[in-house]
C-alpha cells in the first residue's frame, strides 16, 4: 500500500514539474508566432527545419523542446488584419529631435535612377565568399575555430530575436543599427507608446532604442531559461531568419571616429578621449566635461584613434568598444549560418528586399538613409596623415571582415 502511494505521489510530482517547466518555457517565447512568415530560410539547406517537417536528429533535450514546440508549428502564420492596419499607419515623415540626426537629415529621395540589383544573385555570392572563407583552413583569425557552444553569452549580446516573426538580427554599431533596432521593436512589439506598440519605426525614441532593456538578445537567454538556454538559441538559430548588416571596416572606423569623437560626447570623452590625449598627445590636467575640452581646442585626432586601436595595451584593459570592434567578433559569421548579408553600401535595395522576402513589407517601411553619410571616397584623405606601417597594421587587424564580407583590399593605402 504505501509503495502504491509513493508511486502515484512520484507520478502527480513529475506531472506538475513538467506542467511547470512548460510553463516557464512558454512565457515570453511567443509560441503563438512561432511559425516562420519568412519564405527565405533555405528549407532545402542541410540543418534547416521547415513547419511539418520532421526535427533533425537533435541531443536528447533539444529532441524534447522540438517536439514540446511542434504544435505551435501549425498555427496561424499571418498577423491578425487588425494589427496589420494599425501597423502600416503612420506619419510619411520623422519628427527628429535628437540633435545628431538633425544635423544628418534624412535623405527621403525615392532613388528611382539608381541601378536595379538582382537581390537574388546578390544574396547567394555574399553567402557564397563567407562560407568559403570560414571553411578555408589557410585563411584564420582570432575565433575562427570554435565552435558557437565555445562563444561565451555575453559574446551574444549583439543577436537579437523577434518570436513573433522568427527573426534574428544581429546589430552592427555604425552600420544603420539604430534604424534596425527601430523595425525590429516595431516588428516584436517589445516597447509600447501610451499602451499602444509603436507602428512607425521613427517614432520610437533614440535614448528607448539603445536602451538594452528594450530587446530580446541571446544573452538574456540565461536568466530566463536557464540550462535550456543554449538548445534554445540552437533551435532558433535553425528555424528563424538570420541575417546582419556590414560595411567597408575602414569607412566604419572614420564614421565611429566622427560620430564618437567629433560630436560632443560626454561618455566616450571620459571613457576613451582623455586616456587617448593622455597616452597619444602628451596632454595632462585635462578637461573633465567634453564641452570644456572642445573649448580649449583638446580633441583626440583621428591619428590618435588609429594608434589607440593599433596599441596592444588597448585590449589588455578591455575588448574593443562596439563601435569598432570587429563585425566576426560582434556577429560570429562562421558559427552562425546567416540568411541574408546586408550591406551600408546597398542599404536601401537591400532593406526593401529584406523586408519583402520577412512578409513585413506592408507593415512597415524601412527608415531613410541618412544624407552625407560618411563615403569610400573619404578613405584617401583620412588616412593621408597615418603612417604607411600603421595602416598596414590596421589592415590586419580588420582584415577578416575585409575578406569574409567581399570588401577589396585597400591597395592604394598599404603600398607607398
């Protein structure tokens, strides 16, 4: 008799665990949405799972969270018209208040002259370079080899998931993110206006798009999930669309330097100009506040910056900031398989296109491109000044995102 009790109080304790369990998976998960709007995420490819079709063979845990997610496979894929109506409303035109994109200005000029891509091709000859170079064992670089159970969560923090669609981005600082970041709330729904999800993407606040709290980012996996975080950004990372903007490094590192060093910048200036005017320019006592620098005529030359990068005391301190730091350390394009490679240089095709093959394009439109955005033209007279040593070192440094990402190599800056 008391066996029998023992047992059936074993099996109401494991039932309730398991209630629990799927409880504190399904919240926050958006299983509702789970299956994919996309119609690009390569259901032919190897390891891609499409709805209905048979899970790979998965470790024993993501076998069970596969199937634990399966139902939900079916569900309605498309937004409810509802939403869809109110999403698509919305002013033409920004209302800009922040004082760097005023200064910008939005360039909302409808390019109609400008040369049509074949997206298609494009797309397959960007995945095509990167592949090839992530499986070229002569070609290496810092982290190359491990593997994406090898890459530590706060390495993460740059990819971030939207359950409701099946979309993850990763952010590249300097390459239109703030404007990704925008869509990317609007398309979650992750940040509400008076109660209401913002429906137009320059509507939302600069200070609320950079505000971490604001996405879901693998990073956060951890907290929520625990021991399952891992199988669940794995199952993710197969049945969501991926896909990462880039740009020429070298034009990223004079935008980074503009924006950063040029503007006045509270945070940066403490954090890394007065080390930098300290070490570089020879300058003690300075400035505590960046308007008294600026004042004073004390700001760090782009000289300054390349030598700050190139100094191997710089990381010893702290990994690079975002702004500069590597795209294969922020987005690690050869552990992640990516559906789609943006890039500055195409951003406007490349955006519309995303959006289309996302089945987003009649909620949403993505932001202008900003006007005078920092050019390849400019690299020649930015880099006039630098030694012929130091850029060539400068090359090495970023050169795997030169070549995993198509970028030529700057010959006419390493050769005298």
């Amino acid at each position: 008799m008391t066996k029998a009790r023992l047992l059936r109080l074993s099996v109401v304790l494991v039932s309730i665990f398991m209630i629990l369990l799927i409880i504190v998976y399904w919240d926050n998960v958006g299983t509702a949405h789970f299956y994919l709007h996309t119609s690009f995420s390569r259901p032919r490819s190897p390891g891609a799972i499409a709805a209905g079709e048979d899970w790979e063979a998965l470790p024993d845990v993501d076998e069970f969270l596969a199937k634990l997610l399966s139902s939900s496979l079916k569900q309605n894929s498309s937004i409810p018209r509802k939403t869809e109506q109110l999403l698509i409303q919305g002013s033409n035109k920004p209302v800009v208040s922040n004082l760097e994109e005023n200064v910008r200005g939005y360039d909302w000029s409808t390019h109609k002259d400008r040369t049509s891509l074949d997206q298609e091709k494009l797309q397959v000859e960007r995945q095509r370079t990167l592949r090839e170079f992530c499986a070229n064992s002569s070609f290496t670089f810092p982290t190359k080899e491990r593997s994406f159970d090898d890459i530590p969560n706060y390495e993460l923090n740059h990819l971030i998931v939207d359950d409701r669609h099946g979309v993850i981005y990763c952010y590249v600082p300097k390459v239109a993110c703030t404007n990704w970041k925008r869509v990317m709330i609007v398309l979650s729904e992750s940040l509400l206006d008076q109660g209401v999800p913002y429906r137009n993407p320059l509507d939302i606040p600069r200070e609320h798009v950079h505000n971490t709290s604001t996405h879901l980012t693998f990073n956060k996996f951890w907290r929520r999930y625990g021991k399952f975080s891992r199988h669940l950004m794995k199952i993710k990372l197969k049945k969501y669309t991926k896909f990462l903007f880039v740009r020429d490094p070298f034009v990223r590192l004079i935008s980074a330097f503009r924006s950063k060093f040029e503007l006045e910048n509270e945070d940066f200036y403490r954090r890394f100009a007065i080390p930098m005017l300290k070490l570089y320019s020879n300058h003690t006592n300075l400035p505590t506040s960046v308007s008294e620098a600026f004042g004073a005529g004390l700001r760090v030359s782009f000289s300054d910056f390349i030598q700050y990068l190139l100094d191997p005391r710089t990381e010893k301190m702290a990994p690079f900031n975002e702004h500069w730091r590597q795209v294969y350390r922020l987005c690690h394009p050869c552990q992640i398989d990516y559906d789609f490679i943006g890039k500055l240089e195409t951003l406007d095709e490349d955006a519309a296109y995303l959006l289309q093959l996302l089945k987003v394009d009649r909620l949403l439109r993505f932001p202008p491109s900003y006007r005078n955005r920092t050019a390849s033209s400019w690299e020649e007279n930015w880099f006039a000044k630098i030694p012929l040593a130091w850029r060539q070192k400068l090359y090495k440094l970023y050169e795997a995102d030169f070549v995993l990402f198509g970028y030529p190599k700057p010959e006419n800056l390493l050769k005298d």
